[in-house]
C-alpha cells in the first residue's frame, strides 16, 4: 500500500488546488471591504466582521489542508517539518501555519509549528511566509509575509487608518487552529499599507484544549 | 466474482452526532433513529479505545473485523469521523476513506449553504461520492 502519510511539500500543494486570477480575487476582496466599510460605518466593526470573515473560512479550509497535505501524524510530521523547513526557503503566509497548526497539535510544541504554518500560507496564497521570533516560552510567534495578493491596489484613506485590511487571513489562522484544539490570538504588528516593510502577524497560543473525551460543547 | 462489497458508509461529526449515512445494500438497512444511535455510540466506543491505549498518542480504532463484515475508521485531525462497513478482507479501504474525506473538504466544507456539523444534504457530494465507490468496485474487480 502506498504511504498515505507522506506530507507534500508547500509547493506541490499549491499546484494541487484550483486557481483564480489574482486580480478578481483582489479586486473582489477590496470590494467586500468597500462593501463593509459601507454598511458598518465603524472601522473597528469592519475589523471585527473581517476577522469573523476569516476565523469561519479557516474552520472549513482546515480539513482541505489536513486533506491534502497528508499531514496526519506526529512521528511524520517531525520528521518533513526539517525537510519543509530545509527546502521551503520561503514561506507562505497561509500554508506555513495551518502545518504548524498540525504540529503544535500533536507535538504539544508550539515550536514545531514554525516549519509547518509556512505551508498553509503557500498551499492557498501562494506566497511565502516566514516564522520567526519566538518568545522564550515557545508560544508566541510571528509569520512575516513580504508579499501580499490582497493588497495590491491598496492605498489607505486618511479617513481608514485603524482599518486592518488583511484581518481576514488572521482570522483564518485563528479559525484553523482552533478546529484542532489550539486557541490562539493573532494581531497584526507590521502592516505595509502602514508604511512598514513588511506584513507580520503575531500568532499567541493561550490555551490547548487537550484532545481528550469527552469534547464538550462549549469548547 | 471478486466483487467487494461496501454496505454502508457513516459520517461523524466531532461531537458524535451523525452527519451523514449512505447505505448500499446492507441486509437489514437501519432507520434515522438507529442510524444515529449506532454512530454515537460507535463515537464512543472509538473515545474508550483511545482510553485503553497502553501508549499515549492513540488515535482510535482504524479496523473492527467480525466474523462477516470489516468496518474501516478515519478519524481527521478535526475530529469527523468516516468509517466504512464493508466485505471482509476488503483492500485499500484506508484509501477509499481519504478519498472521501477530501471530497468532504471539496463539496461539503466549501458549499457556504453547508452549516458546520450538520447533516450533509450536498448533491455534488453524493454525486462525487457514488463515482468514488463504483469506481472502487470496479478497481477491486479488475485485480
């Protein structure tokens, strides 16, 4: 029997899913956000809904990750992370944590993650995220995207300043992790539409609900 | 005649609750309500195998074999399960489950009408998922 197992690689899995133009899948999103900032008026509600946005794409997006990328267990996942790590010198924003998601998982590290978040960025943006900064406690970590598909076009009004324009992807980030038992918190510390040089999201572990019976409804 | 039967196949949402149930010609085909108590309790039954692991790091049971049918178990790392009743000495079921979980991602998960863990009404999901196992059959015939 072939190895069901065998984890793909970040690019091998964005090459297995479908695709759009980028430029209907930006524009469509700049127009959700218009749309939004329309009906909720407040920027911060707009942040809110976007964020909600994202956390109930990545409850479903998880499994086509987990699907896909055969990631499926521990013993596996540490051996490929290495090998992820080693070959995906870049890393995209949303492969690369759905991977690590996995890894935390069943690790209980939250360090295992920098390797595998890299691919869930590449599997469905198509860019490349890098993880970096670990705090000392291993539960905290930032994934550093140097280029962005939602944001071309973009340029921030006077009047949106507190807008977070890609508050959806940290919502999916959130949404994923949390469909395997990670509750995490992500808030946007570089943002490029803000004159920084790059996209960071700091991803925060605060609580691992155990796998364990029985699941509980309120979790 | 090496035709391998696939009798039923169930799917489990996390919290044991029966989201989808397909029968394809078991003897005696169960109603709603037997359905449903049958995947809860096999919900449970999948938890205590985990509790009576020696080792930590179980993940349940894959294989129930009785004396006239195997039932194969998928549990995603999300916590649905797939199993499938089927012939015994039935190959390749572990395949024949994945492909059903990414079918699950493809036309359940992506539909926005789908309520998270509710019961699967997708046509495009039954549809895909009739062609998977007649396609199953035929592969096991071929051998």
């Amino acid at each position: 029997m072939p190895p069901l197992t065998t984890p793909k690689s970040g690019d091998a899995l964005f090459a297995s899913v479908e695709r759009v133009n980028a430029e209907l899948f930006t524009l469509t999103y700049g127009a959700i956000v218009r749309q939004l900032l329309t009906d909720l008026e407040e920027v911060e509600e707009v942040n809110k809904q976007l964020d909600q946005m994202g956390y109930n794409i990545g409850t479903r997006l998880v499994d086509e990750f987990l699907a896909k990328s055969n990631v499926s267990n521990c013993a596996d996942f540490k051996e490929t992370a290495d090998t992820i790590a080693k070959t995906l010198s870049y890393v995209c924003p949303v492969i690369a944590f759905f991977t690590a998601t996995v890894a935390m998982h069943h690790s209980g590290t939250f360090h295992a993650l920098s390797s595998a978040n890299s691919l869930g960025f590449k599997m469905f943006l198509g860019v490349t995220a890098t993880v970096t900064n670990w705090d000392a406690e291993g539960t905290t970590c930032s994934f550093v995207l140097e280029d962005n598909p939602l944001v071309d076009f973009v340029e921030l009004p006077d009047t949106c300043q507190g807008l977070q324009y890609c508050n959806v992807l940290s919502g999916v980030i959130r949404g994923a992790l949390e469909m395997v038992s990670m509750k995490t918190e992500v808030t946007w510390v570089r943002d490029m539409l803000r004159g920084d040089d790059a996209y960071e999201m700091r991803v925060k572990l605060t609580k691992q609900v155990p796998e364990e019976y029985p699941y509980k409804d309120d979790d | 005649m090496g035709t391998v039967a696939i009798y039923s196949l169930f799917i489990i949402n996390k919290s044991g609750g029966l989201i989808y149930y397909k029968d394809y010609g078991s003897a005696g085909r169960m109603d709603t309500n037997d359905s449903l108590r049958l995947a809860s309790l096999w919900h449970s039954m999948h938890a205590i195998s985990q509790q009576l692991s020696p080792t930590t790091g179980c993940t349940g049971i894959d294989l129930l074999q009785a004396h006239n049918f195997d039932l194969h178990c998928f549990q995603s790392l999300t916590g649905t399960k797939f199993f499938v009743v089927c012939e015994t000495g039935a190959q390749n079921m572990e395949i024949l489950l994945k492909t059903i979980y990414e079918l699950y991602t493809e036309f359940v998960l992506k539909n926005p009408f789908y309520e998270m863990e509710m019961p699967i009404r997708c046509e495009l999901f039954d549809l895909n998922l009739a062609q998977v196992i007649q396609k199953d059959r035929v592969a096991l015939l071929g051998r």
